[in-house]
C-alpha cells in the first residue's frame, strides 16, 4: 500500500507542477502580449533591465537637448527674419542717400528724405528691439528687456549684454540662440572709429535738414558708412544661418540616434507580436491536454481492469 499511496501522490504532484508551469507560461505570454514588453522585473533578465534604464536615461536627456534645439532654432530664425528686413531698411538708406549726394537737390526734396531717414531709423530701432521666443530681448545678448535706447539726444544706445546665452544641444555641445545688437550694427569708419548704422543715419538725417554747411558731401560720407554696415550686417546674419544649419544637422543626428536605441530597446525588452502570439497559443494548448490528460488518467483504476 505504501508504494501505490507513493506512486499516486507522485503523480498527482507532477500533474499539478507541470500544470502550474504551462499556466505561468501562458500568464507571462498574455502579460508581454498586453505590455508588448520582455521583461516584468529587472530580476528575468539583470543586464537587460540595466541597460533598458540606460537607454531610457539617455532618451529623457535627448528630450531636454531637443527643447533647447528647438528654442534655438526659433530664436535664430526670428533673428534672420529680422536682420533680412534690417537689411532692406538700410539699403533704402543707402538709395536715399545716394540721391541726397546730388547738388541739384533743394532744400525742401533733402528734408523730405530726411523725414524717411527718420523713419528708417525708427524701423531700425523696433527691429534692434524684437523678442525671441520666449519674450525677452532677441537682439540684447542676456538682457530681459530691450536690447536699445534712445538717449536724450535721440541717439540709439545699446543697453544689452556683450554676447547672447548659449543653449546646450547634447553630447557636449552648444550654440548661441542669437547674436548682439552690437555684431549686428556697430563698425568701423573711414576714420577707424567705432559707429554704427543708426547713428549713420541719424547723423546724415541731420545733416540734410540743414545741420551742415555740404549736405551733399555728407550724404557721400554716409554712403561710405552706411556700405560698411550693411557689409557688417550680411557677415553677421551668415554666422546665423551657418548655426542654423549646423542645428539641423544635429536635428539629423539626433533623430538617427534615437532610431538606434528605439531598435535596440525593442530588441532587448520588446517582444514579437507574432511570434509572442503563437507561443501563448501553443502553451494554452498544451494546458488543456495535459488538464485533459490528467482528469482522464486520474480517473483510471486498476480495479477497473481486474472486473
């Protein structure tokens, strides 16, 4: 009696395990079918589940470096479009000034251009004072608030910083989100001395409105000066357009990078849906015929055979 007591509860108890495990199986299949996920817990696979932390580190480190590659691409795009439109006001300036040149002009047609220098100037000083993306002074370096003034002669005076917070765009790198009113405007006269573009225009509105005794010769010495700034503009407004490439390129690399960890993190801790799929079909399947196979062969008796 106590080998047929050991043989059944034998059986019995690796009916229940093997049944138990075919029934864990299926959960987990069902459980990675649902999640579209490997792993449960770190401890089914330790050096996976530490380097899917890794990758999720990195991903959440590329999203703050995308927000600030984005912010910087804003902020350099507005300061294009406004230096485009800085360079259109002063290449009317220039055309003024090269009509103001003539002596054959009287004195009422020089005020009058004077009157669109003016307003040239004041052109030149909203867009000196435009805002980046987030409101604060695009033009003004580190400055909150405008990057010019005017003084109590009139006279447009740069209130910002000497150069324009950088942003930090990952693996170590950054860029400046603008550039200074000062890279944008000031140069250097026939005379080696320090001027810029406003000013220049300021001092030719005067001029023509009867400040000097030769208009004319004033509006030449202009054209000099205004030629100087508009080159100093365009060099400018190319290192802006070089960053912006240069962000796109990072754009680029940033984009191939996070495909390659998203394949690498599907490949350590995602599943195959087909696959995943067939697996948990195939141990349903075992399930019911070994619960089909254990009710039956739990039912036998060797009584029944002796009858």
């Amino acid at each position: 009696m106590t080998i047929v007591s050991t043989s059944t509860s034998a059986f019995y108890e690796r009916a229940r395990t093997n049944m138990k495990d075919l029934r864990l199986k299926a959960e987990s299949l069902q459980a990675q079918v649902g999640s579209g996920e490997k792993l449960s817990r770190s401890s089914d696979d330790p050096v996976a589940a530490a380097r899917l932390r890794s990758l999720a580190r990195i991903e959440k480190l590329s999203g703050i470096d995308k927000a600030n590659t984005d912010r910087a691409n804003a902020d350099l795009s507005l300061a294009d479009e406004a230096m485009t439109n800085m360079s259109t006001a002063i290449i009317r300036a220039q055309e003024l000034a090269t009509k103001a040149a003539s002596d054959t002009l009287t004195s009422d047609q020089r005020a009058s251009i004077a009157t669109e220098l003016d307003q040239i100037q004041q052109d030149l000083m909203t867009l000196a004072n435009s805002r980046d993306s987030n409101g604060h002074a695009l033009f003004g370096g580190e400055s909150v608030g405008n990057a010019y003034e005017l003084d109590a002669s009139g006279n447009a005076v740069y209130i910002g910083t000497n150069s324009s917070d950088s942003l930090p765009i990952g693996e170590g790198q950054s860029v400046p989100r603008s550039v200074t009113g000062k890279q944008i405007f000031e140069f250097t006269d026939g005379s080696g001395s320090t001027t810029d573009v406003m000013a220049t225009i300021k001092s030719l509105s005067e001029a023509l409105k009867g400040g000097v005794a030769d208009p004319a010769g004033a509006a030449s010495d202009a054209l000099t000066s205004l030629r100087s700034g508009l080159d100093t503009l365009s060099t400018t407004q190319t290192v802006v357009g070089t960053r912006l490439a240069w962000l796109d390129t990072v754009a680029d690399r940033r984009i191939n990078l996070s495909e390659l960890r998203a394949s690498e993190k599907s490949d350590l801790g995602g599943v195959d849906p087909a696959a995943t799929l067939a697996s948990l079909q195939e141990a349903l399947t075992v399930l019911e015929a070994s619960q089909a196979s254990f009710t039956k062969l739990a039912g036998l008796s060797l009584f029944d055979k002796l009858r």
